[in-house]
C-alpha cells in the first residue's frame, strides 16, 4: 500500500477513457489498497485509477463511513436531479455546482471478480457519478453549463497548480502501459 501522487487537470490520462478490468490478482488488490490510502491521505471521498495514472475502470470511495470500491461500473441513474458544490482531487481546492442525478444504482465488480450493487443517493450518487466519469475520460468541469465552465477554466487557469509537471508515468499493473 502506498499513497501515490494524483494527476492534476490537464494530464491527458484524465481524459482517456479507462480499460476494462479483466485479470483479479494481487496487482489488481495492490492498485485498490494504493487508492484507497491515496484516497484518505489525501483527503477525498473517492478516487478513481486513472487519477494516479492507471487506465483501468476501477474507483475507490468513503462517503459516510463506507469504504469501498468497484471495477467495471454500470450506473442507473435516477430521473431527479440534484445540483450541488463538487470538488476533484485532480482539481485541488475548487469547487462547482454541478447537476448530477439524485440516485444510483452500480453494478460491478469487486478486487476478486465477485458481482456487487452499490446504491447511493445524494453525497454517495454524486461520488459514484463523479468517479465512473473519470473512468470515461470525463472531467466534472466538463459537466457545467457554458458559462459555468468558462468560469472554472478560468479559476483552474490561476490557480497555483495549475501547469505543474506531472508526476513520472506509473505503468499499468496489466501491462498495458497506461492504455
């Protein structure tokens, strides 16, 4: 288990959409003890592979006292919508309203290829929402309306982080060199 450096906006792993998880080994357990510890130290209630450069479609979270995680989500969302702050690792100290659905239903898989459900609504819908986002490629600025985004891009732009070198490239634990 170590805690590994989150790619910030603008590092393009961001937005790649993220491989399938096809092989449940220790490599695979040994990524989600790294996002899960990466998660809590950092601190966030969730994190997705591609955030500390891993391409796989696998997200940890802790919202409300549950920890978890899942691979290969499938999400039903809800009709009602809620509109809220929502914040990213990837996008230190800012946050935007942000329209999500008011509930999920995920379907997955866990570190052992075992079938989960996870049903959230709320803080925990958001999470799930925010997270299977990244595993598409898609960063939540890219959610806002027109104007909102102009707005964040410009807060992103001044921001001290903003432009950074990224950390060295970390390989794919699958050997598929971050693809």
């Amino acid at each position: 288990m170590t805690v590994q450096p989150i790619r910030l906006f603008g590092d393009p792993v961001l937005t790649t959409v993220a491989a399938p998880v096809d092989t449940f080994d220790k490599e695979l357990r040994t990524l989600v003890s790294d996002l899960t510890h990466t998660m809590l130290e950092a601190p966030g209630v969730g994190l997705a592979a591609p955030q500390i450069g891993v391409s796989l479609r696998v997200f940890t979270w802790y919202v409300d006292d549950e920890l978890g995680h899942v691979c290969n989500p499938i999400l039903h969302l809800s009709d009602e919508e809620q509109d809220g702050p929502e914040g990213c690792l990837s996008v230190p100290g800012l946050s935007f309203d942000t329209k999500r659905a008011l509930s999920v239903v995920a379907h997955g898989v866990d570190m052992h290829g075992e079938p989960i459900t996870i049903r959230g609504s709320e803080l925990l819908a958001r999470c799930i929402q925010h997270e299977t986002d990244h595993l598409d490629g898609v960063v939540f600025v890219d959610r806002l309306d027109p104007e909102a985004r102009r707005d964040a891009m410009r807060a992103i732009r001044e921001s001290q982080w903003f432009g950074q070198p990224a950390p060295a490239v970390k390989l794919d634990p699958h050997g598929r060199f971050g693809l």
